[in-house]
C-alpha cells in the first residue's frame, strides 16, 4: 500500500494526502480496508476544491466500480453543490424489509418451495414487461409518489406510505404533470409503463425470504413487532430503466450499454421541457465534462440548473419505491393464491442507498451524496415517526445470498458519518467461507446452507457467492462499535431470487 492510513481508533481510519481538500474517514478496522485502487478513487474526488463539508466518507462495503468516477459505499457532503458523478446511477436503488404472518410454525419448506416456484414468474428478474399501468399512471407515481400506485393498484400493504422513507415522495410540493416533463422525456415516462413490478437484472438486486434468528435487542425487536422465527421479506431493486435514462440525460457518464446510449440520444431529441434553456447550460457544462475537464460535474444546489436535477432525479426515486410497492403487492397475492391464506404484508421500512437529499449537519444545511450507503439517523432525527423516534430509522445490512444479514437503527451518536450506514458489507475474499467457481457447485454450497436460490439465469451469479463478500460479523462488529448502527436481530436467507 503506498498510501498512509491514520488510526482514530480501531473502527476509524484516516486517509489524507496533499491532493485532498478534506480527509477521508474509513468507518471499518484494518481487514476490512479496500484494495490501494479505491484509495486512489477516493484521492481523486477529494482532490476537487471547494467542494466538500468537512470531510467524504467510506463505509465498510467501499468499493471500485468500473466506469464510475467515485467509489461505491461513500456518503459526501457539500454546502453548495450537487455532484451527481459521485453517486451511482440509479437513483433510489434500495431495499424494504416487510413483516408477514408467516413463521416456521406455519408454514413447511415444501410450501415456501411451491411459492418460490410461482415468485420467480411473478416477481421478474430480466423480463421486459412487469406489471403494466397506464402513462397518466407512471406521471402521477412520479409527481405524487407510492400513494398513486396504492390507488390504482388496491395495495393494501400495512404502513407502505408510513414507513417509507419520505413518505414515498421525494418532492416537497404539489407537482403538475408538466413539471414532470420539465425534466423527464416522454419516451423514458412511455418505457416506464411496462417497467414496475420487475426485480432488475442488474448487480445483485434480489427477493429474499429472511427467518428471524437471534433477537438481539429484545425490547426493540418487540416495537419493530418482530419475533424469532417468524419470515420477513427482504427486496433490493433500483428505478429501472427509467431512473437509469434519467440520470444519464442530466449527467456526464458514459451509457454502459449500446441500447442506453440509443435510448439517451432518442430521449434528448424528444424533450418537451419548458426549461430548454437551462437543459441547453447543463448538456454544454455535460459535453465538456465528457471531453476536456475531468473535475467533478457541479450544480449550483441552490440554481435552476440543481433545481432541475433534483427534480429529475426525485421523479424517477419516487418509481423506485413504488417499483418495490407493486413487487410486494404480487408477492402478498401470490401467496394468498398459491398457499389460499393472507400473509398481511406490513412494511418495516423502505430505503435508498442511493440518493441526494438536503440535510442539516453541524449547524449547515448541506447537500447529502449517499452512493450506496443508507440514511441511518438516530432517534433524535426521527422525531416525526411514531415508532423511530424511540428507537432510531431502520436499517438493513445483508451479506451475501447465503449468509446472515442485519436488522439495525442508527444512533444519535453517528454524526461523524452524517448518520450513514453500510448497504451490506462489500465484496472482498472471506477465507471463512469455502469457495466456488460455477454455478453447479454454487447451488450445492447454498444446499449445504439450507438456502435454496432460484431464478439464476445469469453466469455471473457465483459472483454473488458468500466467499466474495466480507465477513458480515467483522463488518458488524465495527458498526455497533462506531455508533453508526445499532442492531435489533439477526436474519438467515431461506429463499432467493436472483438473476
């Protein structure tokens, strides 16, 4: 390693060169460090002047991406900018935890097997057509949030408005449909109708059935209304195609993807925005970020432009959630159709782990850039919920596929992060746990784990192997430590979709 790591202690680190304008702060002891590339990365965007509050901040799960300029698994703040290059690309991708009726008293594997069998057709992975709404329908999920999908739909998922984090809106105002296409083509809004309900295909978005193993905080455990041995639904997925074509017509980043760069250059010639004139400033400030000038892509956060972005960007969160909404809808009727009883889905908590959002931190309202890292304020922040304001915002830390995963809150003593918490623990080789090279060997090692996995159709599914990821008790370990999370119990995966 040629760079030098400052202990704070053993669960903080320190990273500062004479390129950077603020340190860094690594929240993960000495064998949960990345590899000398996301150092590199980190040096890279700290170097950026003027820019940053205080200090940019890694996560146990930090982590190199190819094509992104910043690393995965950091939360950055900055008073006056936005920075969407420093965030990854699909606003709102995050994850929801929601309660069943269902417990190992109740219901046989043979049964979870048969409805896994049915899930795999009902919650699509890779598959084009989701569940299809009409486009008055996806503008109106995009300008109000969750609760036009709940009226169209019929959802009847317990606290899915009241235990979603904004409520299942990002706007702070009533929007028209114009607003809507201010700042979103209408191509993307006409894709979008065929696009909820589908898991993605993309990195390791999943649909996990959990089982509530140890409880660690008793008293905790029985106000999030949570016992041992009861299943929980766990469920990652993005904005989709929509968040995806958004995000590259308002920033400076490559298309991954042939069909993107198509589906971006159709998009930005069909624009019927109101605001041409500011859309024009920011695709010159884009093109020039894409060819001559590597520094950071920056908004004015309190400018038309930023206006424009965030609005873009809460438009598309807004579908993210209701993506999860409708997926836990069919799974709560595929249940009651394939098993004949009502499973009463009630929402726990639903999160991004992606996301800009305007908060207050050391007396400064800044602008918060969590690029896979999870909002976990402690009670003291919650004050608004019911329920959080005693025990903090949930958070939710899974592993791999076959491995545990965490039921936590924040604390009130996390501020260092700006009340962050890891999205899972990263990947990084776990000698604790045997490794594999194909699919065959895959499946009989999650057999082994009692852990069945389905869907499976992509060849880089061994990629999300538990022998990939980090020891979750040593990232766990280090996050009750710090006082970035406390954690409330403890979950084993017991089904699994993924493509």
């Amino acid at each position: 390693m040629k760079y030098e790591i400052k202990s704070l202690s053993e669960d903080i680190k320190e990273f500062k060169t004479d390129k950077m304008s603020v340190p860094a702060l690594f929240f993960m002891n000495q064998n949960l460090l990345p590899e000398e590339e996301t150092f590199s990365q980190v040096e890279d965007i700290a170097s950026n002047k003027d820019t940053f509050f205080r200090s940019t901040v890694a996560m146990p799960d930090v982590c190199s991406k190819p094509g992104r300029k910043n690393a995965a698994g950091t939360t950055i703040a900055s008073e006056k900018y936005i920075l969407p290059q420093v965030n990854d690309s699909d606003p709102n991708c995050g994850m929801r935890l929601v309660k069943t009726n269902l417990s190992d008293e109740n219901i046989s594997p043979e049964e979870i097997h048969t409805l896994f069998q049915k899930l795999v057709e009902v919650v699509p992975t890779k598959k084009f057509v989701g569940t299809k709404v009409p486009f008055n329908v996806v503008v109106d999920i995009c300008r109000q949030g969750t609760k036009a999908i709940i009226k169209h739909l019929g959802i009847t998922t317990k606290n899915e408005l009241e235990n979603t984090q904004s409520g299942g809106n990002f706007f702070e105002k009533e929007m028209t449909p114009q607003d809507i296409f201010d700042v979103i083509p209408k191509l993307y809004l006409n894709f979008a109708k065929y696009r909820l309900g589908v898991l993605g295909a993309a990195g390791n978005h999943f649909l996990d059935l959990m089982k509530v193993g140890d409880i660690v905080d008793a008293e905790m455990a029985e106000k999030f209304g949570i016992k041992k041995g009861q299943y929980l639904f766990m469920i990652h997925t993005g904005s989709g195609i929509l968040g995806q074509y958004t995000m590259y017509t308002h920033t400076a980043k490559k298309a991954e993807h042939l069909s993107q760069a198509i589906m971006v250059a159709l998009g930005r010639l069909t624009f019927s925005s109101r605001k041409k004139n500011v859309y024009k400033k920011m695709q010159e400030k884009i093109k020039l970020h894409m060819t001559k000038d590597d520094s950071l892509l920056k908004y004015d956060a309190n400018g038309e432009d930023g206006e424009m972005y965030m609005n873009a960007r809460a438009a598309a969160s807004n579908f993210g959630t209701a993506n999860r909404a409708v997926i836990t809808h069919n799974i709560s009727q595929a249940i009651k159709k394939i098993l004949g009883r009502d499973p009463e889905m009630d929402l726990i908590y639903d999160l991004p782990h992606i996301s800009i959002t305007k908060e207050e931190h050391f007396g400064k309202d800044v602008m918060i850039h969590r690029s896979n890292t999870s909002r976990a304020f402690g009670p003291a922040k919650m004050s608004h919920h019911p329920t959080y304001k005693e025990t903090g915002e949930p958070a939710f830390i899974p592993s791999s596929m076959s491995t545990d995963a965490y039921i936590c809150v924040g604390t009130d003593r996390n501020d260092q992060s700006f009340y962050s918490a890891p999205h899972g623990t990263g990947k990084g080789k776990n000698n604790n746990e045997k490794s594999i090279s194909n699919k065959e060997e895959l499946f009989a090692k999650m057999e082994e784990k009692g852990v069945r996995l389905y869907n499976a159709q992509s060849s880089i599914v061994i990629n999300q192997d538990s022998a990939r990821y980090k020891n979750i008790d040593e990232v766990i370990k280090g996050v009750e430590a710090n006082g970035v999370a406390h954690i409330v119990a403890k979950m084993q995966p017991v089904a699994v979709i993924m493509y």
